[in-house]
C-alpha cells in the first residue's frame, strides 16, 4: 500500500537528509519509525502524505506513484491519508464538534447535510460528553481522539452511516493510533487501520506495545 524504492531527499543544495531508503508498508500493519532527533522522521512523513517531494528514488502511496500525480490529484489521495500531528492542532477558539467538523466545513458542505454525522463520529470515539467543550479543557487522550476524528472525517461517515466497516491509513503517534484502535465501539461498526507510520524520537518508546517496532532510520 506503501512503498519507498531508493528514495533520497536533500534541501536545496544541501547534503542528504534521506538516502537510499527503501521499505513497504504492507495492509493490515502497524508499522513504527524510530530514530533520534534530526535523523528525518518529519521529513519521511511529509513526504508519505504527499506535502514533500522526494529528491531521487519512487514513492507509491495507495497504489499511485507519488511522482505522477498532478496537483488536481493530491486532495483525493491524501483525503485518504488520516493524519494526526502530534501537537493535535486543534484551534482553541472552536468546540470538539467544530474541529472535527471543519474539513468539512472548508470544502463549503451544508452543515445540515453532516451534523448528525459529526455528532456520532464525535461519540464513537468516546467524546460524546465532550461535544461543545473547548479544547483547553481537554485533557491529552480527549484531545487524541477529537485529532483522529478529524482525520478520520472524509472517508468514515458514509461507512459509519452504513455500518460498514472501514478501512483507513493513520499516520500519527503510537499511543494516538494504537490506543484509539484497541478501544471496542459501542456500536457494530468495526475499523481496523490499515497502515501506520508513527513518528517516535526514542527506540524503546516502541517496546511496550504488542506491535513490532521497525527501525527505520538509525542514524
């Protein structure tokens, strides 16, 4: 689903951040990219979720190779692509609805035509109480869950409406993901991620999950 072939990645003229990094990131896995500060975790998942351009090398992301896209094409993949950054990026000035609700809100979307929606999305992973709270007064897990909802907000709702389950890609932090995806939904809808990409500064950060960690960048 994921695949990095011989991929390199300088700034300008400056000496390679990335160099001949190949790996697959196959359906179904977690996958964790460890390595300490400045080794370019941030720089590999911007390019994973099609905001950076690699310098040499071919990447292909759900099926497309990442180098033949047109500009018209992006929105449609990464749409497919749930990120979840680890400083969640929610705006403080908006409620746990209206954060979720904002991608669609952007695009210029009746609200009647996503509310209910929103709403069950909301109270699926487990912030029902939290509907109209300000994300000050969230704790760090709330705040975990309100960011995957929102990354999770183009691709779900007609499944989830349908009952239907749902297959995604999550790219975010270990205890975001993995814990979010171990929860058991109080209705019949069923998610599995599909592929996971988690960006941690330390190895042992991986260790304690029940998901193999994969160290990708050592240096």
């Amino acid at each position: 689903m994921i695949r990095f072939e011989n991929v390199g990645l300088r700034y300008d003229m400056g000496p390679e951040v990335l160099r001949d990094l190949s790996f697959e990131v196959k359906r179904q896995s977690f996958q964790f990219l460890t390595g300490p500060s400045g080794a370019g975790k941030t720089s590999l998942l911007r390019m994973l979720f099609l905001a950076l351009k690699p310098t040499r090398g071919l990447i292909t992301v759900l099926g497309r190779d990442a180098s033949t896209l047109a500009r018209k094409d992006l929105p449609s993949i990464r749409r497919r692509i749930g990120v979840v950054f680890q400083d969640f990026r929610l705006l403080e000035h908006l409620t746990t609805y209206e954060n979720v609700a904002l991608p669609l809100r952007v695009r210029g979307k009746d609200e009647a035509s996503y509310r209910q929606d929103v709403i069950d999305l909301i109270k699926w992973v487990g912030l029902g109480e939290r509907l109209n709270a300000s994300p000050v007064v969230l704790s760090g897990g709330e705040k975990q869950r309100a960011a995957i909802a929102r990354a999770l907000i183009d691709h779900v709702l007609r499944e989830l409406r349908r009952g239907q389950a749902v297959e995604i890609s999550v790219v975010g932090t270990r205890d975001a993901v993995v814990g979010w995806s171990e929860q058991q939904p109080e209705n019949n809808v069923h998610v599995h991620v599909q592929d996971y990409l988690g960006r941690e500064h330390e190895v042992h950060l991986a260790a304690p999950s029940n998901h193999q960690p994969r160290l990708l960048l050592p240096w």
